[in-house]
C-alpha cells in the first residue's frame, strides 16, 4: 500500500466517523452541527476520491517508463561479469 492509499484510507475511516457523529446530533436535534459534521465528511471523501485518481495514471506511467527504458545489453553483461571500471568487455 502506497502512502497515498494509505492516505486515502485514513480520510474514508475519518469520514465515516464524521458521519457516525452526524446522525447522532441530528438524532439529538442539533441540525447546524450535523450538517457541518456532513459538509467536512464530504470534504473528506472527496479529498480521498482526488488520491485515489491520481494514483492510477502516476502507476502507469511509472510502469510505461520501466517497459521503455532498458539498459543496453553490454551494461548487462558488465553487471554479470562483475566489471566495476565501467570498461566494455568483448
């Protein structure tokens, strides 16, 4: 789990109790702060909602890079042949 995600997680969890807390007031009449416990869980959610999506196209871009950038093969044998001058071996 990234941090975002984790991220993400942590402001649903922090939504969802913002809205536990919401019902409660409204059920005990204070509709004013019920619906300011709604409006910061909202805000939450959506908070979250913008990692998450941005997420997705940083994965695939990183991944889009790693497929695309591939060392040349003779750093890969240099790396087999435990050549640390950096010198090609033919």
């Amino acid at each position: 789990m990234t941090d975002r995600d984790d991220h993400a997680a942590r402001l649903r969890d922090r939504a969802a109790r913002l809205l536990a807390v919401a019902l409660q007031a409204r059920d005990d009449g204070n509709d004013q702060y019920a619906d300011e416990l709604t409006r910061l869980a909202s805000e939450a959610i959506e908070q979250a909602t913008d990692l998450e999506s941005r997420v997705a196209p940083v994965a695939w871009a990183a991944r889009h890079v790693a497929q695309q950038t591939q060392q040349p093969q003779w750093a890969h044998d240099r790396k087999k042949s435990g050549n640390k001058g950096g010198r090609r071996v033919d």
